[in-house]
C-alpha cells in the first residue's frame, strides 16, 4: 500500500491520488474561526484540484473542525 492510498482511507475523506497539497495560510491561525485550507492536487501545483480541506483550530492549536469543501 502506497502512502497516497493510505491517505485517501484515513477518516473517511476520500482524498483522491494526488501530487501536490498546497496550505494557506502557511501558520496555523489560532483564533478558532480562520480556516487553514489544504488544497490537493493532481499534476504538480499548477494541476488539477482533486480535494479541498479546510481545518479550523483553536487558540491552543486543537483541532476543531475539518470540512471537506
């Protein structure tokens, strides 16, 4: 099993092949309501959007919620 399948398994995200995850922002906000999104794509960073996550976390960096967009 590669590494790519084992993260399309993990929690049921469905997170398909991909070759490049681009973050914005680059530092984890820690207000609890900005989003840091990770953008999954296939083709190198000019590619294919393939999956978009958009994790929010709170002030001590705990993850508070993770949306598939």
């Amino acid at each position: 099993m590669s590494y790519g399948q084992i993260v399309q398994d993990v929690g049921g995200l469905s997170i398909p092949p991909h070759d490049y995850v681009g973050i914005s922002p680059s530092a984890t906000p820690s207000d609890g309501t900005t989003p840091q999104v990770y953008t999954f794509k296939n083709g190198g960073a000019s590619g294919n959007t393939v999956c978009t996550l958009s994790i929010v976390y709170d002030v001590s960096l705990n993850v508070v919620s993770i949306t598939k967009i």
